[in-house]
C-alpha cells in the first residue's frame, strides 16, 4: 500500500494550494518498492511522470516547481505495480480579497421583505401589458404566489419593502455587529424577486430612487456598514428593456443581437432553465460587455453611487472571460471591492458546460457563497454524517482553496434560495444556536439571512422570503447572534487566526483558531451525553467557545 499524508509537512510542501512557481516537495511511502514514480496532470491534460528519488526505508520523494501559469493539478504515486488515489494542487496567482470583507459580519436582505419605511403609504405597481402586479397592504400576510393550473406564477405580489426602510433600520443592523449587507436585486423589474432585471441602470421605483439609493450608502457608511449590490447578468427579464416581449418599452429590436433566437428553443428563444421570463444574455457580445463592464457601464455606475462590491448571479454560467473582465473593471473603479460569485460547489475544481472554472485562480471572484459548507453544516447537525466526514470534508476545502478565498468565502446557512435554518433544523433552537455558533467560527465570513436572528422559519421559496416579524422577533436568538459578534469582533484569532478542523467521537465537530500566540477553541457537540475532548467538557447539545 503506497502511503502519502498530504496534511502532513513530512509529506507535502506547502500545505494546500501552492502560488505559482512555488516549489513543491511531495513524498510517499511503499515498503519493499525499489523505485516510485509521480504521475502529475491538469484538466484534460495529458499526464506528465517524474521519477521520485530514494530516500530509504521505502520513502521516495520529489521536488518541483509548480507552472507558471495559474491551474488545478492532481497528482498520484505508482510503484510495485499500484496506483494511489489522486489528490489536488491548485496553483494560484496572489490576488488579496478585501480586509474590510475578510473581518466583515454580513446580513442578507431580501429587499421587498425586509421594511417599509415611516409614514409609509400603499403604492400600487405600475401597470404592465403581459403581467399582473399587485400590492399586499398586510405586511405580515404570509409569503405565496398565485399559481396556475401548470403551476408557473400568475401574479406578483409585493410587501412594499423600500430602501428607505432598510436605513431607518441601520441602527438596528449595527447593534447585530453587522458591517457589511449583502442587497438582492434593487433595479427594476416584473417580479418581486427582480431577478428578472427590467433596466440595470435604474433603481426599481417601488423600493425607491436613485438618491434613495445614495442615501442609504452614506447613511450605512456613516454606521461602518457596506452595500454589496446583486448583478444578474447571465439573464435579463422578458419584460424589459433589453427584451422587450410585451412592447412596455419599444426598444427590443435595439438590443436583439444580445439573445439567442430559434426554432430549437422551447420558447423561440434560450431562457435560464427555459423559464421564458429569464431570457439568457449573449454574454460574449461586446456591445453587452461593454455596458456591463465599459468605463460607464452598470458595474462601475453603481460603485461611483456608494455600492462596495459586487455579488454574481449564476456565476458558473457565466464565461471566466467575462467574470475577469467584471474582475477587472471592478478593481479598476474601486480598488477594494468585492466580486463574489454564487457557486453551490468546491470552488477550486468546479466544472460547468465541460469547461474546469478559474474562480480562485486570481483572476476571477474574491470570494464565493460558501454552499460546501452549509452542506456540510447542515448534515451533521441533521445527523446525516458523523463528526469524522464533516471534519474530513472540512480539510478538504482548506486544501483546495488558496487562503484568500477561504478566509473569504461566504459563510451562510440560510439563504432566498434555501429554506430557512430554523425549518430545516427542526425548530431546534439549541441546533440553530450551534450552526451560528459555527458560521462565526471557522474561516470565512459570517452571513446572517434576514430574519433568521429573529426567529423566521420557512420552506423553499416563497416560503423563506416572507416579511421581516418586527415587533415579534425571537429575543433569544437575537441576543445570541449580539454577542456571538461581538465576541466575534473581540477576537482576532476568529478573523485571521490560523485554522484547524477538530472533532471527537461522532457528535462533537469544532476548530482551532491560533493568532500571535492566542488560540481559541470552538466546540458544538449534537449528541445527547457530555463530551469530554481537547481538555473541555462539551455539554449535550451545547457548545464551547473559549479563549486560551
């Protein structure tokens, strides 16, 4: 059996993901082998074979560097006629994610549900040839949609969240610790959702205008908060003004040359998912690339108007050309934004329309919603894995991702399409607890989904997006989240620290943190019995969080 601990300095150097050009030491153990070979390729590439040399008692190693161009490599041993399993390098370029997002706690706001503003007074929805809109005067009626015999939605209706609401509830946010919000999409469009964006360079009238908009970064600034806007850019609305399907605005034929039409699609046109709504985007067309990513085009127009960063609709449907020309004229217009990327899966090897993606190669996204480990998160608690696999899985993702982008990554548990944590956990307050308690502990960055802290449930949408509960809210689960971010804010080492995945027997699964000599110590334990582990006492269904 051919031994190799790749966590291990005395087998793999440098831990992880390696910069370009690094040297890498690699070695392995076959007792008996007279000789051991390394096979080493990328993806889809032909294999490359480095003889290992000798160095007693059955170890042979290797030096080499790694390429100079940014790539993912797997490599494996073969000597006495076996073949180990593959293991992975991912070979980047420095490129630093945003401090002010590495130390960031986030909140996520859904905006036509968060808050209606004082003195706020009913606004129906203009008037649309091809859909029907309407407004819900009853803040807390219960989030739905009016379907159809075929199930698609008939009608949209809105709460009357406004942006002007989510700033008279800036104080509110801050006393949570929140430093930077997360906004789904606040340009115009048909839905309540607006994913389906109608005019990118406008600010949805029923949520408010563009000085509403101006305000609200100022006032959030003034309060050590950031706005990181939602770009969907891999689809438009049918109803808009790129689109143009109902003639609300006369301007189809000017941009037909961004969509795709033809008999082979369902619909006479290529839609997101074939939702005839979402018509898909041309993303390779220039004229579109320029607007979106020109000197005056929609990235850059919302960064000079306050927003801090961006965060990618479908990134994995989006070509890597484009999100490093977004990369690019996004740091080009500010310097320290962010560019985050909605990608459900490990980042470093994930593989779309045949093609390996080059996220984390330093040319794309800062940072990703952190979906691997919400699963991971989630399963564990759900009691679906032991504490060995989720430890396991959490190696995993440390060794793939370059340091940037794990200490960057989003880390979230409920989200506008998820259902919410307390649902999924079983109105287990005490679990809920935990998995918060975890999201603030390992590496990345905290999100909070709106409403979560006070106790919302909620089942697949539209079940997760209801009306923010004011006046009703879970004091105890707020008052959790306060101070577990303050501590969080306290403590450096839950920022920064260096990161080790701890566990103990099935039920008890944590981390080590370590910063200039100070270690912090974070422990939840699912099962029903103390656990004694790492020189603590984790109560049933309890948690440890401490400083050594």
């Amino acid at each position: 059996m051919i031994v190799h601990e790749s966590r291990s300095a005395d087998f793999r150097r440098p831990f992880g993901a390696a910069e370009v050009s690094a040297e890498i030491y690699l070695s392995a153990v076959r007792p008996g082998a007279e000789s051991m070979i390394l096979r080493l390729h990328g993806y889809q590439e032909p294999d490359r074979f480095l003889p290992m040399t000798p160095e007693g008692r059955g170890r042979f190693s290797v030096v080499f560097p790694a390429p100079e161009t940014p790539c993912v490599l797997w490599y494996s041993f073969m000597a006495a006629g076996e073949a180990s399993c593959e293991w992975q390098i991912t070979v980047y370029k420095y490129a630093p994610v945003p401090d002010w997002w590495k130390e960031a706690v986030v909140y996520q706001i859904f905006p036509d549900r968060f808050a209606r503003e004082a003195g706020w007074e009913p606004k129906e929805p203009e008037v649309r040839k091809g859909t029907h809109r309407f407004l819900i005067r009853d803040w807390d009626t219960p989030a739905f949609y009016p379907r159809g015999e075929d199930k698609s939605v008939t009608a949209w209706p809105f709460w009357g969240g406004t942006l002007k609401g989510i700033r008279e509830k800036l104080p509110y946010l801050r006393s949570l610790g929140v430093t930077a919000i997360y906004l789904n999409p606040i340009f115009e469009a048909c839905s309540n959702h607006r994913y389906d964006t109608a005019d990118y360079t406008r600010i949805d009238p029923l949520l408010g205008t563009e000085a509403d908009f101006a305000s609200l970064c100022a006032a959030a600034e003034a309060q050590g908060i950031r706005l990181v806007l939602d770009g969907v850019f891999n689809h438009t609305g049918a109803d808009s003004v790129y689109f143009d399907k109902f003639g609300n605005y006369g301007t189809g034929d000017k941009y037909r040359h961004w969509f795709r039409f033809g008999e082979e699609f369902t619909h006479g046109y290529e839609c997101w998912w074939d939702v005839p709504d979402l018509p898909d985007v041309e993303e390779n067309d220039p004229s579109f690339r320029e607007f979106v990513c020109g000197e005056d085009g929609v990235l850059r127009r919302w960064l000079r108007r306050g927003a801090a960063g961006w965060r990618l609709d479908v990134a994995d449907e989006l070509p890597d050309s484009f999100i490093r020309e977004i990369r690019a004229a996004v740091k080009a217009e500010k310097p320290d934004a962010l560019l985050m990327g909605e990608v459900w899966e490990d980042a470093t090897c994930k593989v779309s329309y045949g093609q390996l993606r080059e996220y984390f190669l330093g040319d794309e996204l800062d940072a990703t919603m952190h979906y691997p480990f919400r699963e991971i998160v989630l399963d564990f608690l759900l009691g679906k894995v032991p504490a060995g696999d989720a430890c396991e899985a959490l190696w995993t993702l440390k060794e793939h991702y370059p340091p940037e982008n794990l200490y960057g990554a989003m880390n979230l548990i409920s989200s506008h399409d998820r259902e919410r944590m307390l649902t999924l956990l079983n109105d287990d307050r005490a679990a809920w607890k935990q998995a918060t308690l975890l999201q603030f502990a390992f590496p990345g960055v905290p999100c909070i989904y709106y409403g979560d802290e006070a106790g919302m449930t909620g089942g697949p949408d539209p079940w997760n997006r209801g009306s923010f509960p004011w006046g009703r809210e879970d004091a105890g689960l707020t008052e959790f989240v306060r101070r577990l971010s303050a501590y969080y804010r306290d403590t450096p080492a839950l920022r920064a620290g260096e990161y080790e995945p701890l566990f103990a027997g099935a039920d008890v699964l944590g981390c080590r943190r370590t910063l200039d000599g100070k270690e912090v110590l974070a422990l939840v334990n699912r099962g029903d019995c103390p656990a004694d582990c790492f020189g603590v006492t984790v109560p049933p269904h309890g948690w440890v969080l401490q400083k050594n």
